[in-house]
C-alpha cells in the first residue's frame, strides 16, 4: 500500500520537476549570454573588424573615384611647368619620313677680309651682333693703304695740271686754226697745236681713270679722308665668327669676320631613291627640332636635286621654311615629315599622353581657380594610333567639351601627382 502511494507522488511531481529544470537552464542560458557580452570580447570585437573593413572598402571605392581628379595649389601648378592646349589635324601615316639639316644658300653668308694688309688697330663688333651693310667692322693700320692715299693726291695734282694746260691749249688751237684759215700762219704751227691737245687730253683721260681705280680701291676702306683702313660689312647678319684681335696682323684675302643672314634659311632633306618619285614640288613639310624640345616648323618643297649624295643613294631635296621666327642657325638636324595626301587626324603632342594599369589617358584643365586656391585636372581615358614626329593620333573614350584645356606639357607630373594621393604604392587611377 505504501509503495503504492510513493509511486503516485513520483507521477504527480514529476512534471514540476521538469518544469523547474527547464526554468534553471533558461536561467543559465541567460546568464552565459550576459557573460559572454561582458567577458568574452573576442567575437564581439571580430564582428567589429568586420563592419570596420566595410566601411574601408567604401572609403576606398570613393576614393577610386575621386583619384580621377588632381589638385594642384599655385606654387604647384607653377613648378610643373604645365601648358595646355587642344587637339591639331596632323597628317601622320601618308607621309614620308626624311632627315636633313637647316642650311643657307651662299649668297646670304660671307667671309669678311681686307684688301689690303696691315695691324689690326680696333675690333667693333663682337660674336651674335646684328650689323648692317657697310657697317664697320675693324679698322687696319696699313702703311700700303697710306700709300695709296698719298698716289691719289699725286694723280690728282697731276690731273689738275693736265686740265689747265688743255685749257691752254683749247684756247690756242682755237686761234691758230682761225690764222691758219686765214693764211696767215703756216699750218705746221697748228697741226703741233692740235698734237699738243691730242695728247693732253688722253693724259687726262688716263689720270682720271687711274683715281677712279684708286678710289675703288679706298671705298673698300671706307673713305680715303681717313688715315686707317676700316674693314665693313659686305652683307646685313650676326657675326658668326671673329677670327682676329688687336695687334693681329690682317693678311689679305685671308678672313677676319664671317657673317650670316639668315633671313633666307632653308632645309636640305635626303630622300632616299625607294621614296624619292613620292616627292612633288609644292609638298607640305613638317620638320622637328630635336634639339630644340621637338619644336615644329612648316615648310614646302622648293626644288629636288638632281644627283645622288655621295654613296648614300639618297637625293638632296630643297625645302623652303614657312615661318622663319624661330632663332634657327645653320647646320642645326631636323626629322621631317613630307605630307602626301589630305588624310588628317586628330592628334596631340606625344608629352600629352600618359600610360598607367595598361590604359591611356590626358588631363583636362576643369578649373583655372578653386575657390580654395587650387587648380583642377581631370583624367580621362583616351585610345591612341599613329606617332610621327612627337605627334600621336588619338581617339577620346570619354566626352570632352570642345575647346577645354588639354594638358600637352605636365602630364606625367599630374600622374604622379595622382599616384602619391592614391596611396604611393603604385595605385594610380
């Protein structure tokens, strides 16, 4: 019986029991989860790396796309050296490559010397300076100019007595050819007259024109009122070359100064005889400086030679230069360009085109003046084609408005701009 009763009260609290151990791990349960957010940090602080590196990436997709954009301050922009510009119609594949050199035909380049021997006594001029024609150059002590000098006044003496005994002589001719006509006289006395006359006359004539030798031989000094020997400029030019100094000794024929005009520059071009039936009077020519930072200048072709350079197989070719305010002096090397069609494409110098991650870009100027001081570029992919001369077709990938200032000069001074706000490490955009 009393087992019986036991057994009942087992069943009957046998559910309360259950339900106050699934109370006390509901408890516990709660109590770990209070522990593990006060205690244990590790997950917690994992979870906030996580949400951290979002937040990264995002700061660094905008940063992708603001990298686009270069600021640069005043002394910045200054110290780049940076100049815009916007594309040129260039023809840069139908053409035919050639090299030559600036040159001056011979009429506009002279060497100076003197006609005379003696001791340089002064030097006007030094080398670079722009001189006239007839301009002094130098004067000379020459005893042999004196000489001459001191000949003429001889001649002249004796010009000045021949033309008053003519006078003489013209009256007494006159008066015996009237006596003679009338009888009066023998005419052997003026047959001597006019003898007389006859002769004195080509005395005359032959001192007049040994003066005339002499002063031709005195304008070359410049005027025989001076007792030195001055030594003038044959041509207008700069000075080139000063081959004497005071108290040098002037030898004649052997040159003092030389100078050149150029005025008349030109360029002598070699086509080679593979290109040479290419070649047409009256073609476009665009000639490179090489050594003048790729500075361009046109031209036309004047006339084509008519004989091989030396064992080169190539033709001399003469062309004319359009513009010639370019400071150019002779012998300078040119790359050239001898256009042959009209096939022109959009192109921009070679300086203009930066390269990075594979791609191709150029700079546009957005802005002259942030309202912070700076000044703004911005990047934008372009496709490039042909490359003549410094010249490089290109193709915009990105809409450009026309008229906006494309970097020609600083490019590479703005990626790298780019690249040390992107991080240093090579991450440019």
């Amino acid at each position: 019986m009393k087992y019986k009763i036991k057994i009942i009260l087992f069943l009957f609290l046998l559910p309360l029991l259950m339900i106050n151990v699934s109370s006390c791990k509901s408890k516990s349960n709660e109590n770990a989860a209070e522990e593990h957010a006060e205690g244990d940090g590790h997950n917690h602080e994992a979870e906030e790396d996580h949400s951290g590196h979002d937040h990264a990436d995002g700061e660094h997709t905008e940063q992708e796309a603001h990298s686009k954009t270069v600021h640069l301050n005043a002394a910045q922009y200054k110290n780049a050296g940076i100049d815009t510009g916007w594309f040129e119609m260039k023809n840069l594949s139908d053409a035919i490559n050639a090299s030559g050199y600036t040159k001056l035909p011979p009429q506009n380049q002279a060497d100076v010397t003197s006609a005379m021997g003696g001791i340089i006594k002064t030097i006007k001029v030094i080398e670079g300076q722009y001189v006239k024609q007839g301009q002094s150059l130098a004067t000379i002590q020459s005893l042999e100019y004196n000489k001459i000098r001191l000949e003429k006044s001889k001649l002249k003496e004796s010009l000045q007595s021949a033309q008053a005994n003519k006078q003489f002589l013209d009256v007494e001719y006159n008066r015996q050819k009237e006596l003679s006509e009338e009888n009066i006289n023998a005419k052997k006395t003026f047959q001597k007259v006019a003898s007389e006359l006859e002769l004195e006359s080509k005395k005359i004539g032959n001192l007049q024109e040994q003066i005339e030798i002499i002063d031709q031989m005195l304008v070359l000094g410049g005027t025989s009122k001076s007792t030195v020997l001055s030594v003038n400029a044959p041509i207008s030019g700069y000075v080139s070359d000063i081959y004497v100094k005071i108290g040098s000794n002037a030898e004649t024929g052997k040159p003092m100064f030389t100078i050149l005009d150029n005025s008349k520059m030109h360029v002598d071009l070699l086509i080679y005889e593979k290109d040479l039936f290419k070649v047409k009077v009256g073609q476009d020519v665009r000639f490179i400086l090489t050594n003048q930072n790729n500075k361009e200048i046109r031209g036309k072709i004047k006339n084509i030679g008519k004989n091989f350079e030396n064992d080169t197989k190539s033709v001399a070719v003469h062309a004319d230069i359009i513009d010639l305010n370019h400071n150019l002096i002779p012998g300078m090397y040119v790359n050239a360009l001898v256009e042959m069609g009209g096939n022109k494409v959009s192109s921009l110098p070679s300086d203009a085109i930066i390269k990075a991650e594979g791609r191709e870009f150029i700079f546009i100027m957005e802005n002259e003046q942030h309202e912070e001081g700076e000044i703004t570029f911005a990047r934008i992919e372009v496709k490039t084609g042909v490359s003549q001369l410094g010249n490089v077709q290109v193709n915009l990938l990105e809409p450009i408005h026309k008229g906006d200032k494309i970097v020609t000069k600083g490019a590479f001074y703005l990626q790298s701009h780019l690249t040390k706000e992107s991080g240093g490490g090579g991450h440019a955009h």
